[in-house]
C-alpha cells in the first residue's frame, strides 16, 4: 500500500514489532474539512431531495410497516452477495416457505435479516453505539463455527484484506492492529453521535471509517452497509428503513473498493463522498419506483379480488398477508382464515386462476404458492429511473 500522500487527512502506515505495517485511520471528520465545492454541493443536495421524496411515498403506501420486511430481505441478499454468498432473494423466500432447503448458505441470508431486524428494533431504546453494533454483529454471525469468529466482539488479531489466501505480508490493506483498536473505535462513536455536519455526508465518511477500521473478524461490510441506514433512521431522515446501497455497491463494486482505498492512500474524502451520494440519489429514486409500482400492482390486483363475489373478503385477507409473506401454502391460508384446507385449495385457485398467485413446487401435495408479481419488483435487475 503506498504511503498516503496527506497524511493529516488520511491516516497514517505505522510499522508493527513483527514489521508488518498498518493502517492508523485519523478521526474524523477529515482536516482539512471536507468542501462542498467542485459539484459536492450539488450531489448533496440531489442526494437529501431523492431521500425526501422516498420518505414522502412511503407514507402513501397501505400499512408501509408490511412492505418493510421485502426491502429488508432484498438488502440481506444483496449485501451477502457482495461478500461472495450465492442464496438469491428466491432462494431466501422458498426457504422461509419450506418449499426447500435453499442455497447452501441461505442461512447466510437468514442470519443478517435477523441481525438487521434487531438493530432496527433496538434503535427504539438504544442510540447508535458500539454497544449496538456489537449486539448486531453478534446476531449476524450467531451460530458461526469457529472459535475466530467472536460474535459480538471486536476482534483481538491482526486482519486483513486482499485476494483469497493472501498473506499479511502481501495484503491489499492492513486495518489497525488490536492494540490501538479501541481508540479508533471510540473516536467513531463520538463522530456518530456528531451534529455538526450534513447527516449524508456524515453517513458516508462514518461507513467510510467503519470499514478501514474493520473491527470484527467478519461480516464487517454486511454491518458497514447497514450502519448507514442505522444512522438515517435514527436521526429521522427516513421514517421506515426502505434506503439500502448493496445494491448500487454491487453494480459497482470495483469502484466501490478503489474509492475506499483511494482515502486510505490519498485522502480523497470528495471523491468518495461524491460516488457515494450518487448511490444515495439513485437508490432513493429506484426505491420510490418501486413504492408506486407496489400501489399500482396492489389496486389492480384488489380490483380483479373485488369481482369474486362473496369469497372476496377472504381473498383481501389473503392478499395483504401476501405483502408480507410473498410465497404461501394451502396450509398457510387455511390457518389464517380459520377455513378447511378444501375451502383454502380453492381460494388459492382463484388467486391463481387471477394471475396473482404461482404454484413453484411442480408437485402435488405440500405445494408453495408465490406473488410472484410482487417478488419480482423486488428483482435487482429493475430498471434505475435517471436523474
């Protein structure tokens, strides 16, 4: 790694007693201060009016609260994705249904929707806090293997990264060694609680510093990535947690990593802020997309329930619970309104029947159901509205 050309603004390379050198980030915020100037300004403000608008649409939508538990499930996947994990948002759906066992490591998956859940949650009685994202940390790598995993803990080794089976010595980037973790730690907790700058842009230079200071063993981009959206709820810019980057970051992961260590390497705050607000405008934007094509695809499909006569009221039923658990099963329908599961198979018909629910199993008994509609507005290859 060469040496950081403003050290000031940087951090600095401090040479260990086993020679290796790591990376001591200085806290933030950066000095010089980060300018507004050179288009910054403008990417803010795009940014803060992309966020606003997703948060307005939100509140148009029928119970939000049941269309959250999607955006969650799509950004567990999609961070996952990032840091190698294969399980796709099918994957995840049918596992929860029971319709199969799912990818290899959809438990990945499984376990940071939990983790998210519980971070999210938690803000209700806790501020952002070490203490918070340990308890999140903790929930993410529940039931992990290994005695390196430490859930819950700030790591007590030397990590690193750089390509599979990379050395220390030839490592990419070397974060801070053990002994001075605590202090670099404990200067992000005071940024976070910070007021004086821009909530966006300190939610950028914080997910900024979290990953130079990588302080666990893992999943520390999965909790980097949700760190951001902690900080937006918790500070009110957004009433429900529908923003998610992971899926910005992933179209341009390459950039991703080379902005990251371009402010590692030469203090380049700007530019990072500048891509990162990018990700900001066009994932709010994508999100708002998404909110209006639910309440269109929502109406259509409670107008077509409407002209089933006296089964409608429990088709309605059936439908909103939909939002919250896209794939069902006769068993399912038949629990939820109290019904035989002859009475329920011929709901689920109709349902069918509409085009608005999928049988996916191919099988005759134990068959799972999906709003296959409404999953796939959840797709990551959904167009991105431009600015």
């Amino acid at each position: 790694m060469a040496k950081p050309r403003s050290t000031a603004r940087a951090g600095r390379l401090v040479r260990q007693p086993t020679g290796y050198l790591a990376f001591e980030p200085a806290p933030l915020p950066p000095d010089p201060a980060v300018t507004l100037e050179g288009g910054l300004g403008v990417a803010l403000a795009e940014a803060e009016r992309a966020l606003g608008r997703l948060d307005g649409m939100a509140t148009t939508l029928p119970n939000p609260d049941r269309f959250v538990a999607m955006y969650v499930r799509r950004e567990a996947v999609l961070s996952s994705q990032i840091e190698g994990t294969q399980a796709s948002l099918t994957d995840l759906l049918r596992y929860e249904a029971g319709a199969t066992p799912g990818a290899p490591d959809v438990g990945d998956v499984v376990r940071y929707v939990a983790a998210m859940n519980h971070g999210l949650d938690r803000l209700a009685s806790l501020p952002l806090s070490l203490r918070l994202l340990r308890e999140v940390h903790g929930e993410l790598m529940k039931g992990q293997r290994g005695g390196q995993v430490l859930p819950g803990e700030f790591r007590t080794t030397q990590n690193w990264i750089g390509p599979t089976g990379a050395t220390l010595a030839a490592a990419a980037f070397v974060p801070p060694p053990p002994a001075t973790l605590m202090t670099h730690l404990g200067a992000l907790e005071k940024f976070l609680h910070d007021r004086d700058l821009p909530l966006l842009l300190q939610a950028g230079l914080a997910h900024a510093q979290f990953e130079t200071i990588h302080p666990f063993v893992d999943g520390n981009g999965r909790l980097g990535r949700l760190l951001m959206t902690l900080m937006l709820c918790e500070r009110g810019a957004l009433a429900r947690p529908l923003l998610y980057l992971s899926l910005y970051l992933k179209r341009n992961r390459a950039e991703y990593y080379a902005r990251l260590q371009a402010i590692r390497e030469e203090g380049q705050w700007e530019e990072w802020l500048a891509f990162f607000l990018e990700g900001v405008r066009e994932t709010a934007t994508e999100s708002a997309t998404v909110a209006r094509r639910i309440l269109e695809m929502r109406e259509q499909h409670r107008a077509l329930i409407g002209k089933e006569g006296k089964a409608a009221a429990n088709l309605l039923r059936i439908h909103e619970r939909l939002f919250v658990r896209p794939y069902t099963s006769i068993e399912d329908v038949a629990e939820e309104c109290e019904l035989t599961k002859a009475g329920a198979g011929k709901l689920i018909d109709r349902l069918t029947r509409n085009g608005i629910l999928q049988e996916i199993t191919g099988r005759k008994r134990d068959r799972i159901f999906a709003y296959a509609p409404y999953a796939a507005l959840f797709d990551e290859r959904l167009e991105v509205v431009p600015r």
